[in-house]
C-alpha cells in the first residue's frame, strides 16, 4: 500500500474510534451522526 491509502485507513480509524467515544460518553447516539457528516465532507475534500 502506498503512503496515502494508509494515511486514509488511519484518518478512517480514529473517525470511527472518535465515534463510538463521543457516542457511548454522551449517550449522544442521534447526534453523533454529524462525526460521519463532517468526515465526509473532509474526504470530498480531500480527493
């Protein structure tokens, strides 16, 4: 694998990581959604 597409699976984990932390905190399951919405406007973006 190249350098970006790890950089891409590494920026996908933490997304994913920060998640479930901000979810499972906060008990914030409905709004948590904005994490996704926000790093997919990052990975439009990006590419």
């Amino acid at each position: 694998m190249d350098k970006k597409k790890i950089m891409n699976w590494v920026i996908a984990i933490i997304v994913a990581i920060v998640y479930l932390m901000v979810s499972i905190i906060f008990k914030a399951w409905v709004y948590s959604w904005l994490i996704w919405v926000v790093y997919a406007i990052y990975r439009f973006i990006v590419k």
